[in-house]
C-alpha cells in the first residue's frame, strides 16, 4: 500500500486502472469469446473422445489404436499450432488470431461430418487441431481484458465455462441420437450438428468481435520463450502446464471407451457421465479462479491437481455412485487446473509478451498432449483394459501437484484497484 492510498504496483502485472463498470457490451464479448472456446475445444478436439467408440467400431475397423492415431494427430496439429500462433502473433491481433482458428475448426468440423474415409478424418482432425490453438490462446487474454484486473482468475475461468457447455452438449446430443437411431454413423451426427454451431459463431466473430486498440505482439523471442521466460515460475507452471496436458487427456479421452468396454457401461449410461464431466467443467474453472483469485494459484493448483489424480483412480471402481462423483471430481479440476496456470501467465505478461510467452507454454502442453492418447490406446490394445492408463493418468497428476507447489507465492498487492475502491 502506497502513501496515497494506492495498491503498490506489482511490475510483472499491467499498469492499475481506475474501476470501471462491466457494460453489456463486455459481457456479450466474454459470452463470444466463451463460444469460441466451446468451438475450439469441446467440438473440434474433446468430442472426439465421445464419438471415439462408434466411429472406431463404423470406419476405423475396432482399433484402439488407430483411434488413439487419430487422436494424436489432432493434438500433434494442436502443437504445430502453437508454433503458428507464436509466429503470427507479431502479424495478427487477439481477435485476428481467433477468426482464422474458427476458419480452420469449422472446416474441419464440416469435413467430419461427412467423411466415409479414416484418411480425410485425420486431415479434419488436424484442421480442428491448429483452429483450436489459434482461438485457445488468445481467447483468455480477450475476456480477461473484459474485466477488472483482480478478477483475472474469474475472467479466464469463464472461457473455461465456455468449454464446459460445450462438452455438456457433445455428450447429450450423442446420447439423445443413439437413442433415436441405430445407424452405424450417428458419430457424423454429432459433427453435423457441431459444425452448424461453428458456422453461427464464425459468424458473429466478424460482426461483433472488435480489436478494442490490441495489436500484434512485439517479438517474444524464438517460439515465445524470451517472453516465456520473463514470467515468474515459470519452470514449474511450464511442468504444471505438460503434466495437465497428458493427465487430463488419457480421463477425458478414454472416458466413454473405459465404463463402455471395461465396466459393462451401456452407451447412453456412459455419455450421461461424459456429461456429468461437462457439466461440472462449466463451473469449476469459475469456482476455483475465483478461489485462487483470494488465496493464491499455488495452493489451488496443487490442490486441484490432487483432486484429480484421486478421481483418475475412483473411476477405476466402475460402480456408481462413485463413477458420478469422480466425473464431477475430474471436470470440476479439468476446466479449474488450466484456467489457473493461465491466469498465472495472465498476470505476469503484458500485451506485448502475453501472446508469445503462452504460445510458448502451450508447446510443453502440446507435446504431453501428443504423446498422451496414443501411449493410452497402445496400454489399452497391450494389456486389454484401461485400468492402468487411468492409474498413469493419476501419476502424472501427483507430479503436476508437486510442480504447482513450487510457483512463487501470490503477488502483493495483487487487487490492483485505483482511488475510492482502494479506500473501502
């Protein structure tokens, strides 16, 4: 606290700004913004884990591992991305770089639907891939900048919501279409009624999306790690960053494939809990940013971290109702654990290094992801079940706990509030 009153300024956080009122303009830009993250991430690249047991069994000849093939080339898409979005950052503007990744998603979510051929899938998969980092990465920074800046955690754990909804949607759509049809390509359903959501959302990016005076980042150095390494903690919110990215990936993917295959789940009851997943990831990035937004990102994080690693093992059970409370478990921390990493970057970047230094860290998670879905469908192939992919998914989640737990402590100061506010 300053002689006037004012919050000392903390100089890895942008400059304080005097409290200004939430507009109805703002909350339709985050509203936007959370829809591009539903189109980014619970279409083109978390409903192929919903879709994965129908379209392995319809055109991919019952292999868990050329369906994990696939899935990694989504994920190895989503790396090559990153690398894209560090590069075009110093071309394009936040909004710019979330318009070409809804070009990109839709296209591929159109080729999905309509494809007979394992070959075309990949390429859709791969589009979906690269769309979905192009929008991932500058889509918290566009709502955070919505908000006041002590609301940080909150802002970026709305986007997360956005990815909730989506999952919410992929899984009860897939249910409500099993259970009026049984054609062998009710998978291209779900796609067909995704792209169309994609289509409406490309479009109101262009009408509604405005630039608000971003510009493209200043260079942040080879593939954004001289601005990655200007953050603090950095080190260990990078290791935090590849152990989510690879944990997260073998509960989520292989969710639907384990209760289906190796608890005697039928389809609807196994989509149901993929939507219990979903359901909890629309208010777990909001509960725990706001939470860490009081206590600190280490405390949570390695808390949610924890958490999840528990609900890897209990969904081992295959009994309810420990099957629902795990699936909540694991989206409440799914949608929690990034949105706290991110905010962490958030906090410590500015406009000009944000983009860069994000980029940057979403390769450490692009890798973990690249690896994690085919390593999870050869485990499964080799030893005929999912158990010990869930029981690696839960390591990896301890080593994220211990990493988390050596990011500095919270910033002092860290409401950043100007004048009146600050007296209260």
């Amino acid at each position: 606290m300053g002689p006037t009153g004012r919050v000392c300024h903390h100089p890895g956080v942008p400059e304080p700004v005097a409290p200004r009122p939430v507009t109805g303009r703002a909350v339709l830009t985050v509203a936007l913004v959370m829809a591009t993250a539903l189109v980014a991430q619970a279409f083109g690249r978390f409903s192929w884990g919903v879709v994965l047991p129908d379209a392995r069994d319809d055109i991919l000849g019952g292999s868990n591992t050329l369906a994990g093939l696939l899935g990694t080339l989504n994920v190895t898409a989503y790396l090559a991305g990153t690398f894209a979005v560090s590069w075009a950052a110093s071309r394009l503007s936040l909004v710019g770089l979330v318009r070409v990744g809804l070009v990109a998603s839709t296209t591929g979510l159109a080729l999905a639907s309509v494809t007979r051929n394992p070959a075309v899938l990949g390429a859709a998969l791969v589009l979906m891939g690269l769309g979905g980092a192009a929008i991932w990465i500058p889509a918290p920074a566009l709502s955070a900048r919505e908000l006041p800046p002590w609301r940080r955690g909150l802002a970026v754990g709305l986007v997360g919501a956005g990815i909730g909804i989506g999952l919410v949607f992929a899984g009860q759509l897939a249910a409500l279409l099993r259970r009026r049809t049984d054609a062998d390509d009710v998978w291209q359903l779900v796609y067909r009624v995704e792209f169309g959501v994609a289509l409406a959302v490309l479009v109101a990016s262009f009408v509604w999306l405005r630039s608000a005076g971003d510009r493209p980042a200043a260079a942040g150095g080879v593939g954004g790690f001289g601005a990655l390494r200007t953050v603090a903690g950095w080190i260990p919110a990078v290791v935090a960053y590849a152990a989510f990215g690879f944990s997260y990936l073998l509960v989520i993917g292989f969710l639907v494939a384990r209760l289906e295959d190796d608890a005697g789940f039928s389809s609807a009851e196994a989509s149901a809990m993929f939507s219990l997943v979903g359901a909890a990831t629309i208010v777990g990035g909001v509960g725990l940013g706001a939470v860490s937004d009081r206590i600190g990102r280490r405390v949570t994080l390695t808390a949610a971290f924890t958490v999840f690693g528990a609900c890897a093992l209990l969904l081992l059970t295959g009994r309810q109702p420990w099957v629902a409370v795990a699936s909540v478990g694991a989206g409440l921390m799914f949608s929690g654990m990034p949105a706290l990493i991110i905010a962490h970057l958030v906090e410590h970047t500015d406009v000009d290094t944000y983009g860069p230094a994000f980029s940057a860290a979403t390769l450490a998670f692009g890798v973990a992801q690249m690896i994690s879905p085919q390593v999870g469908g050869a485990m499964a192939d080799a030893l005929g079940s999912f158990t010990w992919v869930f029981v690696l998914s839960a390591l990896v989640a301890g080593a994220g706990a211990v990493a988390s737990s050596r990011l500095p402590p919270p910033l002092v100061g860290h409401r950043v509030v100007v004048g009146s506010d600050a007296e209260a």
